[in-house]
C-alpha cells in the first residue's frame, strides 16, 4: 500500500482493491486477494464482521439453510475445527463462526469498521476508483484503487417504516435488521410487529410468550414450513463431515446451491399416491427440501402449484383453532414458493395465544404511528415497542445507497432506475473495474443458499483479475453492452416462465415503490456456474479488456 498526496485530498491511500461489506462474501474476497498478492481495504458500516449476521440480531433470528452447506468450503482445517450446534444455527453461533473465520486467517488488519463507504467515482484517466469513506465518529478517508468489489449482501438495506408520526412515539421503534446489540427489554410489554415475512415469523413464534400483548400486523399471510432442527451431537458432525466433499462438489450444480435438488421425475409421470407420498417425505424432513427439491413445475405450472398450495393451506388450518384467524392466516392470494417460503417453530400456534391478536391492515391499512401505538383506519393500537419487520430493498439497495459514478460521471443509482441491468450480475457496462457479489441477475440476489453464490462469485471475480493482471497485464475490463442485452434476454425468459414473475414480493423488486419490475435473480445456480465458467474458459468472453 503506498500514501501518496494529491492536489484535492490530503493524503489519498492507493490500494489494489477495495472491498465494501465484511460479511460472508466480503471476508472471503479480502482473503482471496490477498493470496494473490494485493493490497485490500475493505470498508463495513457495523461495528464488527459478519455483515447479515451482525446486524439480524433480533429474537429468534436463524438460518433457514442446513449448516451444512451454509459454511466456506476453501478451507479443510476450518471444516474441519469448526463444530456447528445444530441443524440450523441460530445468529449468535453464525456470527461467531464468521469472527472465527476473520480472525484464523488474520483477515482483521485490512478490514476498517465503522465506516460506510458514501461515493466511488471512476477516474477514467488513471483508470483507478476513487472511494470516499465516511466513519461513525465523522472522519472521513479517500482512497484509490483499481478495483471496487462490493459485497455488501443481498438483503440488506433495510426498509424503514414509511408512516408519519414517528417522533410522536412515547415507546421505543425498531427495525429488526438494525436490533440493539444489548437487546430490547420486551418483557410484560406491549409489542406490535409490522410484517410476516421470514423475518416477522421467528420474531412473532419468539417473543410471543414473552411479551404481555402481541400484536401483528398483517398484509399478505405467508406459507411457511414447520423446521426440525436437531441438536448436534459429535456423531451427527461426524457423519456430515463424512459427507464434505460430496456436499462441496454437489453445491454447485443444483438448482439453489443446496446439496440436494428437485425431483428427476415429471409430475404427470407420477401417480396421486406417489405424489402425495413424496410430499409427506419431504414435509417430515422440516427443512426448505420441500419447496426446493419436489416437483420443479410447480415453479412454472399453475395446476401444479395449485394442488400443492393446498396441500400446505390444509397443513396450516388445522394448527389454528379458530376459523376466523385461520382464514386470515392461510394465504389466498399467491401460490406456493412464489415468495420466499420460511420455516417456522409453533408459529401458526402463536395466534391460538390469548396474549396475542392478528390484526389486517390490508383490510384496514397503517395510517400513522402515534403518541401511543400505531394507527390503522380500523382504530388505534396502544403499543410499548413496536417491531418492524419489513425487509429489504434487495440486491440493489445497498448499491444505489452508495454515490457510485462510472464512465462520464454516469450514476448507477440514475442509470438503475431508468434500465435495471447486468450483465451475469457481475458487472454493469459503463463500470469499469467494478465487481459486484449478489447483484441483480445472478442467483445470488435472490435464488440461492447465499453462501454458495458468495463464494461462486468471489472464486470467478478473483480468477478474473489473476487474469487480467498475470495474463494480460490489462488496466481494465468493462462488460459489453451486447453481453448485458444477451444476458438480460436470457435471464428474462426464464424468469418469465415461472410463477414467481407473476407474484408480488421482494423477489420481483414490488416491495419498494417505483423500483423496476423484474425478477432480480436468476434462476439455476447450476446453469449459472456454467455460464461464467464458459465466459472465463473462452478468455472473458463479452468483457472488454484493455
Ligand atoms: P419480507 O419477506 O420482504 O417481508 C416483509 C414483511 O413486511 C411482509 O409481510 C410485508 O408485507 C410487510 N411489509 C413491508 N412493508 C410494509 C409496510 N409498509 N406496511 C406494512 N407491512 C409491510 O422481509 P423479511 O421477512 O425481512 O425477509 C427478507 C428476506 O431475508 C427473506 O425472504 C430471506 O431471504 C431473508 N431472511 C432469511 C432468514 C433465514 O434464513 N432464516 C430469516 C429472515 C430473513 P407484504 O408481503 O404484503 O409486502
């Protein structure tokens, strides 16, 4: 790393890289670079890594994939140490397997916390990113590199609660991706939570034996499926281990980067009997095998999806002992798997609770937050803490929350909102050297057990500028605007065919008013691979490198 002094900085620092986000993605792409020899930054707004796993601290936070294939796999001896707790780990033990990561390979030195990275301008001159960075305590620090990475995570910047009124609140307002380290004191207090998503659901299941009143604030009920998470005893580590380098092959080429994938069989081919048999097999497993490994139509075929929808509407009724509450919980409006399908703990139970009561604000929406509680145009609710569980501007906002200025001072916040593209979502044309981790239209920013997209991506970005730099001894590389359009096209006519194009949800970007409508991830995480693998085999094809 060398300090030199420019006429419009005090003190610019001139790295080869700079990473923004210290989470599962950012922390392998600091160690990637740096086994090649570069020189790294990489920049994290939260006070410590982890990233997803730092900042969903709220009540009941897990992972819905098997820690079994939520982990790095670059590294035997980290697979090997590391002991995972249970099926599905809750955030504490993630997060701690994150630090653990950060800190065996000594990753802490290049990583600065505290600090949002606010503008990236292109610098087309000396063909190098100018980064401006500014940290919680106000001080601010420019550098330049040749390479912008972002890795800042496909479900994190926050969607704060849009109501009025805010200020007039007496009791405390949170969003669960932004939760007190130290907690919120919820004991014998009166919580409302706004949304149901994967989020709201192990909030809700969580506290609601906690708390004196709980009230929920529903708008589009969920299908959700209940989890079995074993504890794990050394033999269960054992026997998974056992299975690694199986599970390490086989993530790659599935359809979400699980270690299983959809059934072989075609639907019609299959009779009433077996059917309904291989969807008790997989509902018992209590695990996402049920949306992600039955029968693939029923991402594309409406009957299909439909005899499948019912079957999970009828698992949900009967957990729910009034009729009334049951039919405003088993959802109407949109077919099973078309939104992301969460696993849930006693959830459905929860509203048989006398402490607890569900209320529609699609019937009656949310007005404002008042003195008191939360006002919907059926009434006022009087409230200590109010919850808001309202997800994400996915994929792209946490890119179009950063000043980030391409070629000829081109916005990619402005050229997003006009034209929401990629290419592979590895790069946008008219940006130079800047590399993205899941970005719209790779399977990453929506379609896939994260940590294997992560570590796809990142594998191919760092292949990428070993190449450019050991290869080619290339300054840039930029994507053609001709691979944009062919993966754009390509990328549309899949997504077009599924189910999920034609429903609302964060996955087609309808959570976030005036943001473009079009499926943000694509689909196949196999076909994916291959694709990139194919660009890279035949020299970058579709990237122009200079
Ligand atoms: P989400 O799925 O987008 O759900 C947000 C919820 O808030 C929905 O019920 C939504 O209602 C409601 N909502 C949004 N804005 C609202 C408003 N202004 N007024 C009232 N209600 C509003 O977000 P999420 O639950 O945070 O989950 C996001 C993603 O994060 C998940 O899909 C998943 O990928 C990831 N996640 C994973 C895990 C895990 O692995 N265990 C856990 C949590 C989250 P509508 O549906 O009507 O819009």
């Amino acid at each position: 790393m060398e300090t030199v002094v420019s006429e419009t900085s005090a003190a610019l620092q001139t790295v080869d890289a700079v990473v923004i986000g210290a989470g599962f993605a950012g922390l392998y792409q600091l160690y990637r670079l740096r086994e090649q020899g570069l020189t790294v930054r990489v920049f994290d707004t939260a006070s410590g890594v982890g990233g997803t796993w730092y900042w969903n601290r709220y009540p009941g936070a897990r992972t819905d994939s098997p820690s079994h294939v939520y982990q790095y796999w670059f590294s035997d001896e980290l697979l090997a140490e590391w002991d995972w707790k249970e099926r599905f780990p809750a955030q504490p033990e993630t997060e701690r397997y994150l630090n653990h990561m950060a800190d065996k390979f000594d990753l802490r030195r290049d990583i600065t916390l505290n600090t949002r990275v606010s503008r990236a301008v292109w610098n087309a001159q000396d063909a190098r990113w100018i980064v401006e960075t500014e940290s919680g305590d106000g001080r601010r620090e420019t550098v330049s590199t040749q390479y912008l990475i972002t890795c800042t995570g496909p479900v994190s910047a926050p969607m704060l609660s849009p109501y009025p009124g805010h200020e007039a609140f007496k009791g405390e307002i949170v969003h669960t991706a932004r939760w007190p380290k130290g907690g919120v004191d919820l004991k014998g207090k009166r919580v409302g939570v706004v949304g149901t998503g994967a989020t709201g659901i192990q909030v809700i299941q969580t506290i609601a034996a906690e708390v004196a009143e709980l009230t929920v604030f529903q708008r589009t009920p969920n299908y959700a499926i209940p989890i079995s998470n074993p504890k794990y005893d050394d033999a269960d580590r054992n026997a998974l281990r056992a299975r690694y380098p199986e599970i390490r092959q086989t993530v790659w080429s599935t359809f979400v980067g699980f270690d299983v994938d959809a059934d072989p069989r075609a639907y019609a081919d299959v009779t009433p009997e077996e059917r309904r048999a291989t969807l008790d097999r997989l509902w018992a497993d209590g695990s996402l095998a049920f949306w992600l490994s039955g029968f693939r139509e029923a991402f594309f075929d409406r009957a299909v999806n439909d005899e499948l929808s019912d079957y999970v509407r009828d698992k949900i009724r009967v957990r729910i002992k009034d009729p009334a509450i049951a039919a405003q919980l088993v959802p109407s409006d949109h077919g099973f798997g078309t939104r992301r399908v969460p696993l849930e703990n006693g959830y459905f139970e929860v509203y048989n609770r006398p402490n607890v009561r569900l209320v529609d604000i699609r019937a009656a929406p949310i007005e404002r937050v008042t003195e008191r509680g939360l006002q919907t145009a059926a009434g006022e609710y009087e409230l200590d803490v109010l919850i808001f569980a309202t997800g994400f501007d996915a994929s792209t906002g946490t890119l179009t929350r950063i000043d980030i200025r391409g070629r000829d001072g081109l916005s990619l916040k402005e050229h997003w909102a006009r034209d929401l593209r990629t290419a592979m979502g590895l790069q946008v044309h008219g940006f130079p050297n800047l590399f993205m981790t899941s970005a719209p239209f790779a399977p990453g920013a929506a379609f896939c057990n994260a940590p294997t997209c992560l570590q796809q991506q990142v594998d191919w970005i760092s292949d990428c500028i070993r190449h450019l730099r050991e290869e080619r001894q290339a300054r840039t590389i930029e994507a053609s605007a001709d691979l944009e359009t062919r993966w754009m096209a390509h990328h549309d006519e899949i997504a077009n065919m599924t189910l999920i194009s034609k429903t609302r949800s964060w996955y087609t970007g309808a959570n976030v008013e005036g943001k473009s409508s079009r499926v943000l991830g694509y689909l196949g995480v196999g076909t994916y691979r291959q694709a990139c693998e194919d660009v890279k085999a035949k020299g970058y094809e579709g990237f122009e490198i200079a």
